[in-house]
C-alpha cells in the first residue's frame, strides 16, 4: 500500500467520521446514536490501524485494538445495559430545532477547518489533512452536549469529544505514546461505570434523565 | 468510423424519449417483484401514453393559456435537458451551450409552470399540490446546486461533459467529496422526482398526494405529455446520476463503436439503478410532509460537507 493510496483512504475514514458525528448531532433516537457511536468507533479504529500502518508507528495498531474493544464493544455495550435497566427507547427534547443545530454545526467545521490551516501548512505527516476534521468532530461533540437535555445523550456527547481528540492526536503527531493511551482507556472505563451509577441516582430523584429538572436543586429566593 | 457529434445528440434526444417510459415500468415491475404482486408488463407505460394520446382533451371552461401552455413546455424542458445530460456520449454540441446551472434552471422553469398550471383551474387540490411542490423546491434546488458544485470543484468545471471525463479517471470513489456529494444527489433525486420517502408515485390518495395533485386536472394529450415528461425526469435524473458519478463506460469520442458500446453499459447501470431505488422505496415509508424540511436539511449539510471536504481534505 504507497503513502498516497493511504492518505486517500484516511481521508475517506476521516470524512466518515465526520458524517457519524453528524449523524449523532441530528439523531432522535437512543438505540440509533449508539449505533452511530459504535460505528464512529469502528471508523477511528480503522483510521488508527491505516495510519500505524503507513507510519511504521506499530503502537498505533495496540491504540486501534483498544479503541475497537472498548468504543465499539464495551462502552456501547455498558450504556446500552444501563438504557434497558432504566427504560429509556427515545429522546424528543432539544434545545435547539435539529435542522438549526445541523448549520450551526457546518459553522462549526469551516471554524475548524480555518482554525487548523496554519498547522497544515506546517506539517509534514500524511495524515496533516485530517486534523480539520478531528477538531471538528471535537466541537460537534461538544455541541452536542449543549443542545441535548438527555443525560445520556450528553455523555455519548462527551464520548464522541474524546473520539475527535484521539483522532486529533493520530493525525496531528502519529498518536499518543502508548502509557497514555492506556491511561485514557481506562479512565473512560471507569467513566463508563460511575456515568451509570449518576444515572440511576438521578433518575431514581427526579423520575427522569432530562438534566433540566436539576435546576429544582438550587435553593428558593 | 467516424459519427457527426450532432447524430450523436440526436440518438441521445431520441434515447431519452423511448427509454424513459421503459425504464418507468422496469422500476415498477421491480417495485410489484419486492412486494411479491404479479407485475405489469415491461411496456405498460408506452401504452399508457398511446392511450391517452388518443383520447380527447377536456378542459375546464376558465382554464387560461397557462394551463394549456404547460404541458409543451415541461415536454420540451426535459427534452432540452436531455441534450444536455451526457447519457452515451460526452461529445455533445448542445454541452457548449448549457452547463449544469443552467439544468438546474430548466428543471425549476418546469416546476414553476406545473405549479401555475396546479392553481389556474381554481380547484383547492391542485392549489395545495402546487403550494407543497414549491416547499419542496425550495429546500431542494439549494441543496441540488451545492451537490452540483461538489462535483464541479473536482472537476474545475460546470459543464457536464467535462465533469463526466474528469470523474472517469482516477479512482474518485475514494474521494470523500465526490462519496457526500453522491447521497446528498440520491435525498435530492428522491425529492425531486416525488419518490417514496417524499411522495408517492403511485397513489391518488388525496391527503398525500404532492405531484399528482397538481396534474389533477390534465387529461388527453396534455396528460399523456405530463406523465411522459414525468418518466423523462426520472430517467434524467438517474443518467445525471450515473454520468456524474459512474461514468464509467460512457464513450468519449465520436466514434461509432465507442457509442454503441456505450449503450449495453447504460443499460446495466439503469438495470442496477432500478433495483437500487425501489430498494429504498420499500425500506422506507412515506414521511409526515414536515419531516421532509429535515430530509432536505439533511441533503443540504451532506451537499456542504462534500463541498467543505474538497477544501479540507483534499
């Protein structure tokens, strides 16, 4: 495979990224935004074991593994046990309309895109092209948990923003050195598990995951 | 040997006029097959038209020259178009005269007559079909134009034919432009020539009923002409498709070979089309007429990002 081939092959990966972290800024459903985050997963691990390929930087194939287990498998798994423990099939609630959030998301990636020229111009790496879109899949994520009032949507929200950041880090500088990596991973595995222990506190309090109703925790005046 | 390129665009026009009618009833003939119905013949369509081109015509008494005007001219659009569209050859001369702007124009010409025929007769169907035609379009002509300039970026120019040559070589499936250009074109084709999720082809039914509320009225000739131009448009927007994206096979010189080897390819291509489009008719159901704002919404941001990942990633 020449360096060429693969940088064209990455970033179809990247542009696929993108797509899935639209995907899950206009998706209603809960099962489908799981799928969609499985699927951003898969796609980032591809990109990882291309990348780790190309560069000769074989760390990068341990990242592209522990990616695939724990943000294709186990994470979707873990939060897809905690929606049927407490029932929840769907969320209708946004803030803001879907097809304002979709612009203001495409605002959000010439941002970016504008933000990351000047790195392009500087690096030599195959992958400098992509950086753009990891930034922005970091800022969709974020978005994402500003227009969500699910707090399960927030947090795939926020797991979507690590996904932008490791991809930010495999094409800005070839990934990552490996001890971090493996901090990282297991940090969000143990993330996993205390999201799900707030979970069921806050449902068991308010009879919802809409995280609105904790505005009824401030005192009166 | 050698075929004039003004032939070549002759047997294109005349391609387009005989086999957009086949092309509708192979889609329908697929569409009975999915739901497991004994279909129709492949040639029901022509004799759709033959039979309404021998019927009289019945117009209502305070119809004006618009609503009689209309028929000849969504006709003719879609016959002008389909010089224009590459579909065995890229050698065209009417290519020189018109680029893919000037298609999207063309197309909106046709929309704008149909909805003023919907409202000249002064019935409330026809007025509520053209008032929704017209939302429609107007979510979907901006968002078929970025899908279009998606395309041209990569190919450096608007003309069709050049976009058709450029995509040709290179592997430009890889492309990550050309992949979100082409299902943000798949949501606007749907849109545009009233299938499924948007409207439905095949039904009367008064609620739902987008395009076939405007046409209400049409009867004879007139409605044979409509239903025809119909056809053309599907079958346009499929060959605008597949010249725009799989080019491949399509002939590039004015060689007589090269077109008649051209026209099994079109063939396949248009087989394997059918398939796919009735694949997604019967996946999906026909959304509520205010889901359609997030359909098109969907084609537009997909259209950008084509457009924003030319700059970005390639």
């Amino acid at each position: 495979m020449d360096t060429e081939l693969a940088a064209q092959i990455n970033s179809l990966l990247a542009a696929m990224i993108l797509l899935t972290a639209f995907g899950l800024l206009v998706q209603r459903r809960m099962n489908g935004l799981l799928h969609l985050f499985a699927l951003q997963g898969f796609f980032l691990a591809v990109s990882t074991g291309v990348v780790g390929f190309v560069s000769g930087v074989h760390d990068l194939y341990i990242s592209s593994i522990l990616t695939l287990t724990m943000k294709v498998v186990l994470l979707p798994y873990i939060l897809h046990v905690l929606m049927r423990k407490l029932k929840i099939h769907r969320e209708v609630e946004t803030v803001v309309k879907i097809p304002t959030t979709m612009l203001m998301g495409i605002a959000l990636v010439i941002f970016s895109y504008h933000l990351t020229a000047p790195i392009r111009e500087l690096s030599t790496l195959v992958t400098r092209s992509t950086l753009a879109v990891a930034l922005a899949t970091v800022m969709l994520g974020f978005l994402m948990m500003i227009t969500r009032k699910h707090a399960v949507t927030q947090i795939i929200g926020f797991l979507a923003m690590e996904n932008g950041l490791l991809f930010a880090a495999t094409s800005a500088t070839y990934g990552m050195p490996l001890v971090v990596e493996l901090g990282v991973a297991l940090d969000l595995l143990i993330a996993a598990f205390i999201f799900g222990i707030f979970f069921f506190h806050i449902s068991t309090t308010f009879d919802s995951l809409d995280v609105d109703q904790m505005a009824r925790l401030k005192e009166e005046d | 040997m050698k075929i004039n390129p003004f032939v070549t665009e002759i047997l294109q026009i005349a391609v387009l006029l005989f086999m957009a009618p086949l092309f509708a009833g192979w889609v329908k003939m697929v569409k009975c097959w999915f739901q497991g119905r004994t279909s129709q013949s492949l040639f029901q369509p022509y004799r759709d038209i033959r039979k309404l081109l021998s019927k009289d015509v019945a117009i209502a008494e305070n119809a004006s020259w618009i609503f009689r005007f209309t028929p000849y001219l969504v006709f003719g659009v879609c016959i002008m178009a389909g010089g224009i569209i590459p579909v065995i050859s890229t050698d065209l001369p009417l290519t020189a005269t018109a680029d893919v702007i000037a298609l999207v124009a063309l197309f909106a010409i046709a929309r704008f007559f149909t909805a003023l025929a919907g409202m000249d007769i002064g019935t409330a169907f026809g007025g509520m079909g053209s008032s929704r035609e017209m939302t429609i379009a107007s979510l979907a002509e901006p968002a078929m134009l970025m899908a279009v300039f998606a395309v041209s970026l990569v190919a450096k120019s608007t003309s069709l034919s050049q976009m058709a040559i450029i995509v040709s070589h290179g592997h430009s499936l890889l492309r990550p432009s050309l992949v979100f250009a082409l299902l943000a074109f798949i949501l606007i084709a749907l849109a545009e020539t009233g299938r499924v999720p948007v409207d439905n082809p095949a039904t009367h039914l008064e609620l739902t009923m987008i395009h076939e509320a405007m046409i209400l009225e049409y009867s004879g000739r007139h409605l044979a002409l409509i239903e025809w131009a119909g056809m053309m448009k599907l079958f346009l927007f499929v060959t605008l498709g597949i010249s725009s994206f799989f080019p491949w096979g399509i002939a590039q010189t004015d060689d007589l070979t090269a077109v008649l080897a051209a026209f099994p390819v079109l063939l396949f291509k248009l087989g394997i089309v059918g398939v796919g489009l009735i694949l997604i008719e019967t996946g999906l159901a026909k959304m509520r007429i205010f889901r359609i704002t997030e359909f098109l919404g969907s084609a537009f941001l997909f259209a950008t990002l084509g457009m924003l990942s030319f700059f970005m990633l390639e």
